[in-house]
C-alpha cells in the first residue's frame, strides 16, 4: 500500500492511471504518450513505477506495450479508502490527553 501511495503522489502517474482505468480494454503505450506534453522516456518512467507498485500491468504486442489496471489495483486502493474512512484507530477525548 504504501509503494501505491507513494506512486500516486506524482500528478502525471495519477492521471496516467486514471486514464488507463477509464478504458474498458489495455491501453497501447503510443496513446498514452499521446495524451501527455512529456517525452516517451518520462511516461515509460511513469509507468514502471506504477507496474512495481503493482497499480498496473502490461503485455506485448508486436513492438507495442499495452497497459491495464493491476489485478489488485482497485483492492490496494479499496484498503487506502478503508484506512481513511475506518474507525480503527479512532482517537477518542481520553486518548488525546499525555501522560
């Protein structure tokens, strides 16, 4: 969880899952290259940390690389939300006072 927090804080690598997660079929890397004012080499940067963080996954096709939601992406993200919107942990008025 926290390698795909840490992926996340990057703008460009949010919105690149963003746009990857809105396609109801892999995403060649060509289009995602083409929706950003970044050079090839950045995005392919972008999208290995998000492939180690386990956010996404690709395979081939030729000479092109596709990219899809990880297998276990939306359940990392389900277990952030979780952790924010959990009552565990929940500090209560005694719990606040120091010793």
């Amino acid at each position: 969880m926290i390698a795909a927090l840490k992926a996340l804080a990057d703008p460009t690598r949010l919105e690149i899952l963003r746009l990857i997660a809105a396609q109801p079929a892999p995403l060649c890397v060509c289009d995602i290259v083409d929706r950003f004012e970044l050079g090839q080499p950045t995005i392919s940067h972008h999208l290995k940390v998000l492939r180690r963080a386990g956010l996404v996954e690709t395979g081939r096709q030729g000479i092109w690389s596709f990219y899809k939601l990880g297998a276990r992406t939306r359940e990392i993200l389900a277990g952030v939300t979780s952790l924010v919107d959990g009552r565990e942990g929940e500090l209560t008025p005694d719990s606040t006072e120091r010793s």
